[in-house]
DNA sequence: TTTATTGT
C-alpha cells in the first residue's frame, strides 16, 4: 500500500474552496458593517480622522461600551475619545469601579504605571458621564488604562472636574443631546531639536507621552449645530474661569492635526472655523462653579 | 464621592 501525498488529496475541492472564500468574504463584510454601525452610534458626523494621515499618526479605532478610542502606539495614549449623551433625568450609579488594563494597546499600560509620577490617571470619557449615559457595562470601561491619560491633580481633579459636571449638569440637561469629544495636546515635535528628541524620549510616566494640554468639544447635534470648545494646559490652580479657556473646534484642529465629524456639510464647518462658541452655551453662569473636590 | 493618590 502507497502514501498518496499529491495535492489533490490535501487540497479541498474547488467548489469547497469557491464557498469558504465566499463564506470569509460575508463574514469580513458583516463584521465591518456592523463595526461601521457601532462607531456612527457613538461619533455623530463621522469618526474622527487624520488631515494627514502618515506612519507617525497610525491610529487604531478602540470601541468600548459607551465611547470609542482613538489609540497612538507612537505616542502610547489615546489621541481622542469620542461618545453621544442622551440626557436621562437623574439616574443612580453604581460605585466607582477599579481601574483596569487593556490588552489592545499592545503597550503594556498597567493600573500602576502611574505610581509615584505625580501625574492622576485622568478620564478622557468621564466615569460619570458614562454610568449615567451607559450604565455598568460602560462605566467599567471608562475605568480601561486607554481611556487615561496624565493629568496634573489640580487639573483632574479641579478645573477638569468643574467641566465635566457643566457638561452633565448644565448642557446636557439643556439641550437633551450631546456629541463629546475630547483628547491631548502634545507639545509640536520638531524632528531637527535635540530638545525635542529628549523630551519625546524621557517625557513620559512608564511608556505613556506626557500631553502638554487637553481638550474638550461639546456640540449638540442638529441642521445648525452648537459647538463649544476648550483648551486646559497642566499647570492650573484650578480655580480660574472656564471661559479662560475657550477657543474654537478649527484651533483645535491646527494643534492636533486631527479632522473631527469629517461628514459635516462645509457651510456648518466654515462656520464653525474662527468662532469660538457658537450659539449661546450661557458661560457666564457656570465659568465659575466650585470644583467637587478639594 | 460626578476627581484622585498616598500611606496604613
């Protein structure tokens, strides 16, 4: 008796063959529809993308329950978060949940890599903002180390904190929906500076790139959408005015090198480009409410 | 605890 080891014995049969291509092709196509639905649900107007998409702005798309995450393996963070709010009344959360690695980020981001740094573990999508909008599935994602950042105590836990309560007790309630965005600013790398190289080498809590500021764009969605954004440097007391720190969605953009809601028709865009603000978000009565915590 | 770390 012989071994037959020819091809056509170890080989499936073409028609077997046509059908598991056909097969994996449906598949790939369902998953990335699907994908596509669950990213739309949490990024009104498109997700985020590069204006200049390059090997040093490789970002991968992260969902969680509630929020998606732009991830950086280059800068190891997140580069933005992006998650809709629905207001729901009041509504009882659960408690605070442990903080919690991610295997996704490759990078090995611990829950005590910030151990003794000086830095806080800061939310871009808030705990808060979270349980209330998503329940406990979502607030325990918030707790993911992708969804942190380093932040200054005085900024976490102050003037950060006194935006992220405006944005839940004041704008949410107001306008009934909301579309949240939030990210870092890296301080701009200028490749021919050794300064530059140092400070992209050593400037970091574990593996993680120390931003330089963060921002927050707040829009209620609709035909002509409001929008409000901010930028808040580190070094805060933590009691200045929020109003302080307004700028526009465009100078945001200038200093992220990112396009956000890429499908809004250019009329609202151009717009939205030198105004900071647009519609009235009543600033002068919450720019200068108490921080939580002290 | 609508933010957290430190230290016990």
């Amino acid at each position: 008796m012989s071994l037959d080891l020819s091809l056509s014995r170890i080989l499936p049969r073409p028609r077997t063959l046509l059908l598991s291509l056909v097969l994996a092709v449906a598949g790939v196509v369902l998953w990335h529809s699907t994908e596509q639905q669950y990213r739309e649900r949490l990024s009104w107007m498109g997700v985020t993308e590069w204006q200049q998409p390059s090997a040093q702005t490789f970002t991968r798309v992260l969902r969680n329950d509630g929020y998606l995450v732009g991830w950086s393996d280059f800068r190891v963070g997140a580069l933005w978060a992006s998650y809709t709010l629905q207001d729901r009344g009041d509504v009882n959360i659960g408690p605070r949940p442990d903080f919690d690695a991610d295997w996704r980020t490759l990078w090995p981001v611990s829950t005590s890599s910030y151990s003794g740094s000086g830095y806080d573990r800061g939310h871009l999508a808030p705990n808060y903002a979270m349980a209330v909008n998503g329940g406990e599935a979502a607030q325990q994602d918030s707790f993911l180390m992708s969804n942190m950042l380093p932040q200054r105590p005085k900024l976490n836990r102050q003037l950060w904190q006194r935006l992220e309560a405006v944005v839940m007790d004041h704008f949410l309630p107001r306008f009934g929906r909301l579309q949240v965005i939030t990210g870092p600013i890296y301080a701009p790398m200028e490749w021919a500076s050794v300064e530059s190289w140092t400070r992209l080498a050593l400037d970091r809590v574990g593996f993680i790139e120390i931003p330089q500021s963060f921002y927050k764009i707040v829009v209620v969605p609709g035909e002509t959408p409001r929008a409000v954004a901010f930028i808040m440097p580190q070094d805060v007391q933590g009691d200045e005015p929020l109003s302080d720190y307004l700028v526009s969605i465009d100078e945001v953009e200038r200093r992220t090198g990112l396009n956000f809601m890429p499908s809004l028709p250019p009329a609202v865009e151009s717009a939205w480009e030198a105004t900071a603000g647009v519609g009235d978000w009543n600033l002068s009565k919450v720019s200068q409410l108490p921080a939580r915590f002290n």
